[in-house]
C-alpha cells in the first residue's frame, strides 16, 4: 500500500531500500534535501505516523509545489522550503530543530526536470539551454556554452563529464557561437565526436556496453548542468551539515548517480569513520581526529533488476548509508 501510493506522479530512485535505512518511527525528526515530487518524503512521512515530522528542501519551486500537493494529507507534519540542501543548518534553526534521526539526499537531476523540454536538461526536443534547478540562478548552461573560454569549456566538459573527446567538442562549440538551443548543441557534438549513438551490447566488455549505449552529447549535457548548478560544491559543503545535525544513531542515506557524486560521499564517510586520518607513514597520530559515523553500508546499494526495468534511469543510482556515532 504504501509503495503503491507513493509511485503516484513520479516513482522515487531505490524507494525501498531509503525506507529500510532510514527506519522512520512515529516521534521523530527527519530532513529530505532533496525533495523534488516528494516520493522519499511520503515513505518518511508515512512511516512515521502519526506524529513524526520531516523538513524538505528543494530549490526547483516547480518540484516543490508537487510535493506540496502530495504530501498535504500530513497536514503541518510536513515542512517545506524553496531553499538549496547547502543551508541545511539554517533550515534547521529556522524550525528550532536541534537534531534530526534521519537524513536524505538524492543527487542529480530528476526525472521531472529531464521530462520538462522548456528546462532544457534534455536535448530529445529542441528547446532553449537553461539546466538550471533553480531559475533564479543568474547562470545558465547557455552562459557557460557562449561565454567561456575554448580552454575552460573544454576542461569542464572533460572534468564532469568524463569526455574523452572535450576537446574536439569545445573547439567545435566555440566556432558555432551563439549556440543557444539544446537541438544545436546536441548536433554539434555528434558531427564533432564523428559516430551516431551506438545499441547497448556493441561492446564485448562488461560496462562498455553502457557508455557505448549512450547518446554522444550525454556526457557534455552532464557536465553542463553540473557546472551550471554547482552540484559537486553543494554537495562536498552539505555533508558535514549533515552529519552535525543527526542525532546519536541517526542515519544519512545519499543516493549518487555517478562517479564524482559518488567518490565525494564515500570518500567523506570513510574519513568520517575511522578514528586516525594522518597519512599512512606518519608513526604516531597527531591529527586528533575521532570517528564520528559508522558505515551501515561498506559497498554501494544499486537498483534490483525489476526497479531498473520500471524506470531505466535508475539503473546509475549509488546508495550509501552512515550511522551517527554516540558522542
């Protein structure tokens, strides 16, 4: 019953398993970051009845305003903000929260977002280049495209999108200004990586097949909308916000949609988790550093095959899950 109503509208990335990390109980407090269409936040809500509280933030008033609609069956029990998951310790002052048992973030654009043309995430329809989750941000993927320099826009690319061919791509960008649609953009990269999309399976290699699969302005368009939206900064100043706010045994689960997302939150847990972080020959620790979480999850949790055959964009999802340790 519960997973049935929260796939209403949008179906949230791994529902089951931010359900099985977090354990929502009735009396307690939790923050969703990254609200979006509000599926996390139902699951949250629901499981902890009746009087459990949750604060979502989401900077995108378009997301926000279907969360509202969805989770206004818990009345004030739900807390919601137009605000970047960056202010979580703001919000919480805000609300005189001191400490929440449970926290999630779910990184990266939403299906939403990408199944919105006017957004211009996406290049499948032709429309003007934005990518901007907030559209108050005074930057733009067209700014970035237009204004940059060759060298820059090249190392972006590269940087956050893993681009093996950035450079090619930026000098054919720089040569083709003004570029201000998605439709342009996306046909100046396939005439300058020089092959169409190649079908899943062209490549013998287990996980070849996936990158072979992949539409070849896929990997310029990430880079774009990361760069455009700050993900990775947000996220490296959002987790130790996190981690302060949790109570003894409150978890954090943050779903990654790809390497750099990724090695940013493991890297932070693994530190936050170990007592001594001086450098491997150093004999005797001076760093003073104590252990602040526990790993719940030592490897990353990925969709079931079911899940991914629902919804295929899940299939990149990377969860993690700590546990606040006891002071």
């Amino acid at each position: 019953m519960a997973r049935q109503a929260a796939s209403t509208g949008h179906d949230p990335v791994l529902y089951q398993e931010i359900i099985q990390a977090l354990q929502p109980r009735s009396g307690h407090r939790y923050i969703d970051g990254t609200l979006g269409a509000g599926g996390h936040a139902w699951g949250i809500l629901q499981g902890s009845s009746p009087d459990g509280l949750l604060l979502g933030l989401d900077v995108d008033p378009q997301a926000l305003e279907l969360a509202r609609v969805r989770l206004s069956e818990f009345g004030d029990r739900a807390l919601l903000f137009q605000a970047s998951y960056t202010s979580l310790a703001l919000r919480l002052a805000e609300v005189n929260w001191q400490t929440v048992d449970g926290i999630v973030l779910d990184l990266g654009v939403s299906s939403m977002q990408l199944d919105t043309p006017e957004r211009g995430f996406s290049f499948q329809v032709d429309v003007p280049l934005d990518m901007r989750f907030d559209p108050h941000n005074s930057v733009s993927a067209a700014n970035l495209v237009n204004d940059l320099p060759e060298e820059q826009l090249a190392e972006l690319i590269y940087r956050y999108g893993d681009e093996t061919a950035a450079r090619r791509i930026a000098r054919a960008i720089v040569r083709s200004r003004p570029i201000k649609t998605t439709g342009k953009l996306s046909g100046l990269i396939v005439q300058a990586v020089g092959y169409p999309p190649r079908r899943r399976g062209s490549s013998q290699k287990s996980g070849q097949a996936h990158r072979a699969s992949l539409h070849p302005a896929t990997r310029t368009f990430q880079a774009l909308r990361i760069a455009v939206n700050r993900e990775l900064e947000a996220l490296e100043a959002v987790l130790p916000q996190a981690v302060a706010a949790l109570a003894p045994s409150g978890r954090l689960a943050v779903i990654s949609f790809h390497s750099l997302e990724d090695r940013i939150v493991k890297q932070f847990f693994r530190q936050e988790s170990q007592d001594c972080i001086c450098p491997p020959r150093q004999p005797v620790c001076v760093c003073g550093h104590r252990a602040s979480l526990r790993l719940v999850t030592r490897h990353i949790i990925q969709p079931q095959a079911a899940e991914i055959e629902q919804n295929p964009r899940s299939r990149s999802a990377r969860l993690r899950v700590v546990e606040k340790l006891p002071v």
